[in-house]
C-alpha cells in the first residue's frame, strides 16, 4: 500500500444496535483500520419510537476507537436513507477526491479496506469506471473465473466506493431525472441491461413509491456508459435482512456463505471476453424469472419460519 492516499471511510448508522456493532467490529479488525479517517453519519429519529434505539446507537459510535480519527456527525433531524447518503458523501468529497462508503449491516472481510483502495488508485484515471463495489454475487460463472476482479454495468450499494470527479456526474434531482427521460427516452431504453428490475425501480422512485438513493446513482452510471469493478470472490456479507431493516425486510436468499480470504489482487483495465458470460449470469440472475422464484422462495420461509 505504499504511496497510496487511503480513501476516508463513510458510514451510515441509525437505530439497529446489533447490526452496527457487528459492522463497525469487522471493519476495526482490517489492517489499514488504524491507518483510516472514519466519518459516521448517524440519523436522527423519524418517530418517537425510535428514540431510544437511535440513543443506543449513538452512546456506542460515541466510544469507537481502532481507526486514525473517529467524526460523528448526528442528524438533528431525520433525513432518510437516501438523503443521509447524498449529502453526506458529498459533504466528504468536498474535502477529499476519493470515498469508501458503508451502511450499517455489511461484514467484511479483512482485507476489505486493501481492496478498496487498492483499486480506487489503480482505476482513479480509467474514465470508464464508475465505481468500486466489495461485494458480489455467488454465480456458477465466478466459480469458473480465473481472474480477481470482473466488471458489471450495475451500480451495488453494498459497501462501494468512488471519486469526486465520478460523484458529481450523480444525478439525484428525480425533476432532472424525469426531464432527461422526457428530453431523450432512448437513455432509459436500455436500462434493464444490468437487470430486468431497474426501470421498474427507478420508475417507482419517481412516483415517490421508493426513495432509492441507489437506483438513481445506477442510472446515471448507465446513461454516462461506466462500469463498476466488483472482486470475484465477495469481500462483503449483508447482514442485515429483517423486519427492522429499510429496504431488506425480507429473508436474506442471496447465497452469502463466506466471505473471501484474498490479500492481493491482480487488476486489469477493462473486461476480457470471459467478462460477457458473467455479465449474461447476472441479468439471469436479476430476470423476472428469477425474481419471481426468489419471491417464492422468501415466502415459503418466512412461512415455515
């Protein structure tokens, strides 16, 4: 890691006590911790109900120790996921070009940090990069892929990481959004490349029956034609499917069974032809077909359960 700039750390915390311990704790045992600026985000109550459990949260983050320097900054206010997300980060890149981004209920391994920022510099001047995700799907395919590193053109909001230069070609204003469609319909024609599921999603957020952050970001990945880098083996387990969770209330049916032991990794700068059989197993895997068959299957165990 010699002569890298190690990106700060952005984590975003609000009221699940358990699911942050297990986070922050992962993340304390990787190597480059003690080396790394934490900055927590942690949102305030949108109910009186919530008081306590987000008091919880915040007496705990209070006391966090094991990296370079620990800032807190507590919402006053409740912002939401989404704009917790988007205007912290973009509070962190007005100071720094680079950012490693976290919720509250990813498990990393500990060498998470190692490829991260091993891969924001290696990719820093690639312009056909959007971001760098530490986590990725068990597929078939990946089991068969000899290299570290593939390269998808959907965004992950589990755990990823950017630069300031790639940040703010974000467009969150759904109005933007919507008149970018209106002006030119032909960016959204090809949207569900990275899944059959997005357009529905952004649809969704535009009509105000979701508040993704996420499937904003993944569409502006799409209409600027970037990619993310995502490693073959996950580096990163979610934690956190539960009724209490804002967007992962359901069973957890991703297979997620361990995370990766890798210290090094060799990076290249663009797919290799191998890259497009991974790319066809993943729009299998997000096809409605499949979505379908995991709506079931997250039925029938909740079911049994």
């Amino acid at each position: 890691m010699n002569n890298i700039q190690l990106a700060p750390i952005v984590l975003f915390v609000f009221s699940r006590l358990d699911l942050a311990k297990q986070t922050l704790e992962g993340l304390k045992k990787n190597k480059l911790a003690k080396e790394s600026e934490l900055f927590i985000f942690s949102d305030a109550p949108k109910h009186e109900t919530e008081n306590s459990k987000v008091l919880a949260v915040r007496e705990y983050i209070r006391k966090v120790t094991g990296f370079k320097k620990v800032t807190i900054i507590e919402r006053e206010k409740n912002f939401g996921l989404a704009n917790n997300i988007i205007d912290g980060v973009t509070s962190i890149l007005r100071e720094n070009n680079r950012v490693i981004v976290m919720e509250d209920d990813l498990l990393t391994s500990p060498y998470f940090l190692d490829f991260m920022n091993e891969a924001l510099d290696f990719f820093e001047e690639n312009n056909n990069i959007f971001s760098i995700s530490g986590w990725s799907l068990r597929l078939n395919t990946l089991n068969k892929y000899e290299e570290d590193i593939y390269f998808h053109n959907r965004y992950s909001s589990w755990s990823w990481a950017t630069w300031s230069s790639r940040w703010n070609q974000m467009i969150f204003s759904k109005k933007n959004i919507r008149n970018l469609i209106l002006q030119k319909p032909s960016l959204i024609k090809n949207f569900n490349i990275a899944g059959s599921d997005l357009t529905n999603m952004l649809n969704d957020c535009l009509d105000e029956k979701n508040d993704s952050w996420a499937i904003r970001a993944c569409f502006s990945q799409h209409i600027n034609k970037k990619l993310t880098v995502c490693p073959s083996k996950t580096l990163v387990m979610n934690i956190g499917f539960s009724p209490e969770a804002t967007h992962t209330k359901s069973k957890n049916v991703y297979d997620q069974s361990e995370l990766s032991t890798l210290k090094q990794w060799k990076f290249m700068k663009s797919p290799t032809f191998e890259n497009g059989k991974i790319l066809k197993s993943l729009q299998d895997f997000y096809s409605l077909r499949n979505r379908i068959r995991r709506k079931i299957l997250q039925f029938l165990t909740s079911t049994i359960n």
